[in-house]
C-alpha cells in the first residue's frame, strides 16, 4: 500500500512538474515584440487637413482602463480583490460613461490608453471599434502596446489575453502615424508589465511646421528604475529631435509618475517625474484642480483612497497652454480621470 502512494504521489508530482514547465516553455515560445519603427494605418474621415498657428484647439488624454475598473472596484496587482471585468455589460457601460465624458468636453485631439482590442479582462469587447465607430467626427490611429500570452494568472481566477494599445483621435486629418518601441525588462517580470510602446501622430500647420502628438503609456509595475529613465529617455530623444526641425511637439498620456509634488516612492507608478531631466524647450503641463488617478487597492472612497496626478502633457515652448483640468467624475468608469487642455500654436 505504502509503494503505490508513493507511486501515485510521484505520478501527480511528475504532472504538475511537466504542467508548469509546458506553460512556461508556452510562456517564452510565444513572447514576442512588434518590430520599432512601425507605420501605423491612419483612417482620415475628417474636412480639415491642417492645425492653424494661433486659434485655441482643446486636447484630452484618458486612460479608460480597459472598460473594467468602476469605482467601487478593486485590482489584484495593487492589493485589491478582483481581476477581471465583471462582466460584458459592466464593460459596455463605462464605456458609455466615457464616451458621454468626451461628448461634453469635444476635444479636437484625443488620446486614449489602456484601450482593449480584444482581452479576457475586458470581457472582449472591442473597444477601438466602439469609440471609432461612437466618434465618427474623427480620424484616428491605433497602435498596438501589447499582445499577451494567456496569464494564468492568478491561478484561482487568471487574468487571461489581452491585445492593447493607444488610440489617438483627431478632428484634422493625420498625415502619418508610427509606433515606437520603448525599453522594457528583459527577465521575468516582462510578461506582468507588458510591452510598452509610444504612437508619434504627424499633423500639417498653416505654418508649414507640423504638429507631433506623442500618445505614451509608460511602464507602471516595474521596480527597474534604469527601465523608467531609459523609457524617458527614447521618448526625449524623439521631442528633440522634432523640436530641432521646428516642429510643435506634445506629449501626453499616462506618465505613471507623479507631475505634481504628492510623489510616492514605495508606489512603482508614482515616483517623481524628473522634470529637471526634461530637454531644453520642454515644459511639463498638469492639472491641479482634481488628481488624475486612485489607487485601486480598494473601492473608490474620497476619505481613505490613495489619490494622485500622473496624467498631464509635456509640450514645447512654441505651444500656449491656455487652460488644464482635471475633469472629475469620482473614477465612475475608470481609476483615472481624463485631462483636458486648451493650447495655441505660436
């Protein structure tokens, strides 16, 4: 009796043995990067075709979070208790939230992150169809942060696929777009942060300059303070480049990094962001009327909720900034809220 326990017990070691190795053999067999440099498709559906030197245009970044984190919601990688989406219709529902955010405020330029092309966590619902086809006064490109192998994990409840990326829309018409690799880690926890990347979106002026939007998700969750500086760092090397032209440049999306003076170190995603690292020509732009995203280690409470800025816009200084808010809907679709701007070319 005693040998066939330890023959059975040997047998469901040997099972979960060759289980787990198939799933991280799975893990590295299907990792993979989309190449840098890569031109994006850009649908232009729009009657104007250049930005005009001097007139006020409105400018909003918002990371929607995938359609999944209502305010009484809570997420595992930061404490919390849940995973995925609740459900399709939870999903469907901030994104109606969204979109009814967005309609009121009628940006001309809009850039999204954390949109979900397809993905277990956001019930898979396709959210750069919902809002392409909701905001049809604007052209758009979509460029692809990431592809996730199937994440078992956490074990009891996984978090599933994901395909992701950053959506920028515009009422002129673009004449390109490209997606840029950025630095991210190279050991383990490569597949818990996911690729990163930035989307350059070229626009045309009366001044015969062009406009460079800049649409950026940095890395939030990881602990390598050499990845955040080298991220910054391409992404700088890209502002300079265009600003030496005589080009505008903004850049804006989600920093995770602190752009205010409520930095917290023991928080991966809200350092200080190193202003003094920024180049010559660039200001940073936040708002400080209302935080910008709250920590979701528990359902939202205006008392207890760790809240901060990480979502702002860096522009250079041939750009007016007339006006930036926080505009505040106490994270009913979202952990964060979107900012809008007001600018003027010089």
């Amino acid at each position: 009796m005693l040998k066939k326990i330890i023959k059975w017990s040997l047998s469901i070691l040997a099972l979960i043995l060759l289980t787990v190795g198939s799933y991280v053999a799975y893990l590295f067999l299907d990792y993979h990067r989309l190449e840098d440099n890569l031109a994006l498709e850009v649908t232009n559906q729009t009657s104007q075709d250049e930005f005009a030197v001097g007139q006020t245009y409105s400018m909003m970044t918002f990371n929607i979070g995938y359609g999944s984190y209502p305010s009484d919601y809570s997420f595992f990688m930061d404490g919390g208790d849940e995973v995925r989406a609740r459900s399709k219709k939870a999903v469907e529902e901030a994104l109606a939230i969204d979109k009814d955010l967005i309609t009121s405020a009628n940006p001309d330029l809009l850039l999204f992150q954390e949109v979900d092309l397809d993905g277990d966590r956001s019930q898979h619902v396709n959210q750069v169809d919902y809002f392409t086809q909701g905001l049809t006064d604007y052209s758009w490109s979509f460029a692809q942060n990431y592809d996730s192998s199937y994440l078992f994990y956490p074990v009891t409840d996984p978090i599933g696929q994901a395909t992701s990326g950053l959506l920028t829309l515009s009422k002129i018409n673009f004449q390109e777009a490209t997606r840029y690799q950025l630095p991210i880690d190279t050991d383990i926890n490569k597949f818990f942060d996911l690729d990163r990347a930035y989307s350059v979106n070229r626009y045309g002026t009366n001044s015969g300059a062009d406009l460079v939007v800049i649409n950026v998700h940095l890395s939030a969750y990881t602990k390598n303070a050499s990845i955040q500086k080298a991220q910054l760092a391409k992404i700088s090397q890209t502002m300079e480049s265009e600003y030496a032209k005589g080009n505008y440049v903004i850049v804006g999306g989600d920093f995770n990094h602190a752009l205010d003076d409520n930095a917290r170190n023991d928080l991966t995603w809200m350092k200080a962001f190193p202003v003094d690292q920024l180049p010559a020509g660039f200001i940073l732009a936040a708002p400080s009327n209302v935080p910008t995203v709250r920590n979701i280690d528990q359902p939202y409470n205006p008392n207890t909720t760790l809240t901060g800025t990480i979502d702002g816009f860096i522009l250079s200084d041939n750009i007016i900034v007339d006006t930036i808010e926080t505009l505040s809907n106490d994270f009913a679709s979202s952990d964060h809220h979107p900012v809008l701007m007001t600018i003027r070319l010089q």
